[in-house]
C-alpha cells in the first residue's frame, strides 16, 4: 500500500526547496493532487494526510467522486475541486455544476457553453485558459507556438480572450500549459518560460484581467514549473504512486 501521507510530505519538502531556491514564498504554490482514476477511499486518505486540492481529468469522475465525499465529510470540507482535463461540448453543464476551477479552456466553443450553464446555475468559474506552447498537435490549447514572433497568432489570442473575457460566469485567472514528455530539461524550461511572458504580455494587453496564475508542472517537471513561476502544479503519480 502506497503511503501516502509520507509521500505527501516529501512532496512538500521538495516543493519548499526549490520555491526557496527561486526566492520564492512555498505558500505560492498550490499542490493539486491528481486522483483521476483513484477511489474514493484514497481521496479520504489523502485529505487525512492534509490534502485539499484535488484534480480530475475527467468531469465524471470529479461529479461521481464530490457527492460521496460531501456526504461523508460534509459540504464545508475545505476542499477545492479542480478539473483539470480538457472538456466535450456535452460535458459542460456538468462542470458548471461540479467544478470549482477549470484548467483546461481550450476553445472558444466551450466558453460559451460554459458561460451560458454557469449563467443559469449563478456559479462563477475561475478558468485557466489552455495554450499551446510547445506547438506539438498532440496537445489542446489556443495555438501560441510562436507567439513572440507571429503577429497573427496575438491578434487571434486577443481576440478569442476579448470575447471570453465578457462572458458571464467565467473569470479568467491565468494560463495553463504542458511541456513536451521525454524532452530536455531545456526544453521544458523555456515552454514553461514562454508561458510565463506570454502571462505578462497578455496582462498588459488586458489591464483589467488576471492573468497572474500559472498552472505548469506535473511529477516529472514541477521544479522547472516552479522556478518558471507556476502556481499551481498538477501532480498524481508523486502522490499515490503509479495508477491502477
């Protein structure tokens, strides 16, 4: 059996390492357990061990998983439910309903479902918005690969957020990106980096906006994610060991 409180702990020892190393605050960071397809009883675990971040990558199972736990810990359990993974068109209204923070906001159409769903429910939705960074096809997000340099790409990024930014129920509070898998550390550096100034540029170009949050960084890749300026890092497996 994995132990997982002891896990938990070496995991936020080598989180305040490397923040202090950054000369940033520890408490900066925010540690999202990642419990896609671990029960129930593992989450109740892990929230004795401290835990109150918890991700999912697939709305069902953060819609399956939140009652269960209500009921056993009651509604006021201090936990923030984040859904982390990329969303259907039919599967908004059930994040509207479940989610307290959506990372995945890849695509203008599922803003507007969103926005809409969260309108009749009257829930607001803290929302990173997905970019592509690292310009691999296999991975969602508003296209960014070359942002710095392509004037077309900005002006389709400021357009999408100009419109996404009047949405009803949506609050944007940064970006969220993926750095390529089995690359150097190079290279994950300067994806998590450019993630980082395009944050900053669009701030500028949205002065009204939030763009201060960084969601970066998995197991493998979290202490470049730190030192890069994420704010919150998605990390299962460093946790509760391989899936089942």
């Amino acid at each position: 059996m994995t132990n997982i409180a002891e896990n938990y702990a070496q995991l936020q020892e080598r989180i305040e390492t490397v923040a202090a190393q950054a000369q940033r605050p520890s408490t900066a960071i925010t540690l999202v357990a990642v419990t896609k397809t671990w029960p129930v009883e593992t989450l109740l675990e892990a929230y004795s061990a401290g835990m109150r971040h918890f991700g999912e990558n697939r709305i069902h199972e953060l819609a399956e998983k939140r009652p269960i736990i209500e009921n056993q810990l009651g509604p006021d359990n201090g936990i923030t439910w984040h859904q982390i993974g990329t969303l259907q068109s039919r599967q908004t209204n059930i994040a509207a309903d479940y989610a307290d923070i959506f990372h995945a906001l890849d695509r203008l159409k599922i803003a507007r479902r969103l926005s809409n769903q969260l309108g009749e429910n009257g829930r607001p939705l803290p929302t990173f918005l997905e970019i592509n960074v690292s310009g691999e096809g296999t991975k969602s997000g508003f296209e960014a690969s070359n942002w710095e340099n392509d004037a077309t790409q900005r002006a389709e990024l400021r357009k999408a957020i100009t419109e996404i930014a009047g949405m009803p129920g949506l609050k944007i509070c940064g970006l969220m990106t993926m750095a390529p898998w089995d690359v150097p550390d190079n290279i994950i550096r300067s994806v998590f980096r450019r993630t980082r100034q395009l944050a900053q540029w669009l701030q500028a170009e949205f002065p009204g906006k939030d763009f201060s949050q960084l969601s970066m960084g998995m197991t493998d890749d979290f202490e470049i994610a730190i030192e890069e300026g994420a704010t919150h890092i998605r990390v299962g497996r460093a946790i509760f060991g391989s899936r089942q």
